[in-house]
C-alpha cells in the first residue's frame, strides 16, 4: 500500500486535556480517493465524537471515539488540508500517534501512514493550590 507523504497533524487552536481544540491534518496523497480515516492511536482519550468541519467539500461520514472519516476529492500529487474543530483531546499530556488511511468509494484501501508521530503534541495541564514567590535572598539566605 503507498504511503501517504508529508503528513502534518498539529493544533490550530491552543488548549490542554478534556477542552475542545482544533486540529488541522495536512498530507499529499500517492493515489486517488473518496474517504480519509483518522484513527488517534495513543495517548487513549482522543474524542472525536462532537467533531465538525470547516469546508464546506469535506463531508464527515463517521465520527465516533479514537476514530473519524471524512468524505471528500483527494488527488494524487496534491496537498490536502482538513481542518477538525471540537475535538476533544484526551486528559494524558505527550506525544500522539495518528493512523491515515485513504479509501476509494468502494471501500478499498488506496494509501495509508501509520503511527505518525511528528506532530501533535497534547499539552500539559497544571493547577496550583497555593504559590509563593521568594527574592534570591529569601531562597538562600547566607
């Protein structure tokens, strides 16, 4: 199966754990195809249930968990960009894993790239219960 080249899957909006985000998903394609699969392998909680498109081309045929598809014209030798809102990350901060997979209306699997990992990042998240803000002297008195 023919890989998918110059995969980029990054933030557009900046958030942390369980917010919704936007994520923007480019690629060129070595073949033709109908449908894009994104399936977020690691870390676990990615949700893309409540998710939308922004481009009126894009068609969303399956959102449900790790897991999206979306309905659109992909051409060989040219970028495609997808651009995913309310996305909900999941709450474990590091490195993710996307599978991308093209499919032809037939349901036959044209290109893939499997455990992208160049990319997304999911931020992490603290909440303070108390701080205090020390001079150098107060730190380490002599």
């Amino acid at each position: 199966v023919p890989q998918l080249e110059n995969v980029s899957v990054e933030l557009a909006s900046a958030a942390h754990s369980q917010r919704r985000s936007i994520m923007d998903v480019s690629f060129v394609a070595a073949s033709d195809a109908d449908l894009l699969r994104i399936s977020a392998s690691q870390p676990a909680g990615f949700n893309f249930g409540s998710a939308t498109l922004d481009r009126p081309e894009q068609l969303l045929s399956r959102a449900h968990g790790h897991q999206i598809s979306v309905n659109m014209s992909i051409q060989a030798g040219l970028v495609v960009r997808v651009r995913l809102l309310d996305v909900f990350l999941p709450s474990v901060a590091g490195r993710c894993n996307f599978d991308l997979e093209t499919f032809r209306s037939d349901g036959s699997l044209v290109d893939r790239k499997l455990g992208f990992s160049g990319g997304l990042r999911v931020p992490g998240h603290l909440d303070l219960t108390d701080a205090q803000l020390l001079s150098e002297y107060q730190a380490a008195p002599t």
